[in-house]
C-alpha cells in the first residue's frame, strides 16, 4: 500500500510544472490576440486557446470557445463554427464532467460536419460523444 502512494505523491511536482508549462504557453498566445486580424486564423487561436484550458481551467477554455464561436459565426465560417461547438464540449466533458452541455456542442458539432461532408471532424467528434457515453457507463449508446 505504501508504495503505490509513494507513486502519486512523487508525480505531484511533475503536475504542478505540466500545469505551469500549460499556463505560460496559453498566456504566451494570449497575448497574440490584440495583434491578430479578425480571420480565421483568429477563431483557430481562438479555439487552440479554449482547448488548452480543458485540463487546467475549463471555464476559461468555455469562454474563450464561445470567442471562438462568435467570431467563426460572424465570420460566416461554417468549419470555424463547428470546431468552435466541438471544443467548448470538450471543456464540459472533460474539464467540468458536465456531460449535457457537453453532448449538447458535440450533436451541434456533429451535426454542421455531416452536413458539410467533413468526415474525418465528424469521426473526432463521434469518439469524444462515445468517450462521454463510457464515462457515464451508457455503453449501449
């Protein structure tokens, strides 16, 4: 029993400086923002960003998402607008384990990549729903 503890108590440093990394590579991009033209390559930023925080603060990834979100859409940028949904229900699902906002993004998500014939986006977002039904022990779905 002793050593399996010792294990998980070792491994908390290596977290804590994971976690730091990850802040200082979102704060770098962050600070990109200002700068950047409203395009596309914005609403990917947008969205890298709100990825990056499902893990270590997905209300922050939620939000920026929702940038992300309203900017592919005021762009008129329909795979910008889709991706966007996919990653704020990776910030419910995986960061806050609020699997009905997540399920609710990823049928948006799968949804808008169907009707634009991008399989491969509608197969990544078919496996995190899968993910979603596991962790919920809905194997059958």
């Amino acid at each position: 029993m002793f050593f399996p503890l010792l294990l998980i108590a070792g491994n908390i440093p290596l977290l804590s400086v994971a976690q730091k990394q990850g802040q200082e590579r979102i704060d770098s991009l962050i600070q990109l923002l200002p700068s950047m033209a409203e395009d596309s390559n914005k609403v990917k930023m947008l969205e890298e960003i709100s990825y990056s925080y499902y893990s270590i603060a997905p209300d922050e990834g939620v939000n920026y998402g929702r940038a992300s979100l309203e900017l592919a859409q005021r762009l008129g940028w329909k795979n910008g607008v889709a991706q966007a949904y996919n990653t704020i229900g990776i910030n419910y699902g995986y960061g806050k384990s609020d699997h009905a906002n997540a399920l609710d993004n990823y049928l948006k998500a799968l949804s808008m990549f169907e009707q634009s014939g991008n399989r491969k986006q509608a197969a990544s977002v078919l496996n995190n729903i899968g993910s979603l039904y596991d962790e919920q022990g809905e194997d059958r779905k």
